[in-house]
C-alpha cells in the first residue's frame, strides 16, 4: 500500500544508513580525534543517496558541537 516514489525514498534511506555503519573511522592522537579518508566509497554513497555534501559529513561525523 506504499506508493513507488515513497518506497524509493526509504530504500534511499536505508542503503545510506547502511553505508554509514560501514564507515572505517580511524582514531589519531590516542584516541582523542579521528578521521575519515576522503575516498572513503561508504561516505561517498552515503552523502550521495541523501544529497549531503561530502566535506562538510566528513567533517561532522569527527567533531562534536
């Protein structure tokens, strides 16, 4: 009883949630920051099924405010 365009949109949704488990954070500075490689494929899929810019996910999965 979903209409097409919806189910779309959650399959989008889960295969980006899916990508980000799959993410391979690296700590630096014995555990005090990480980093994400910028060629990462999973942040690539991930920002691309939601339309988020790389860099700036990047960059919010490592930093808190």
């Amino acid at each position: 009883g979903v209409k097409d365009s919806h189910q779309m949109t959650i399959f989008r949704i889960i295969a980006a949630i899916l990508h980000l488990g799959n993410l391979e954070i690296q700590a630096e500075r014995d555990g005090d920051a990480c980093s994400i490689p910028s060629e990462d494929e999973h942040l690539n899929n991930f920002c691309g099924l939601l339309g988020l810019e790389h860099s700036q996910m990047q960059h919010w999965l490592c930093h808190r405010k």
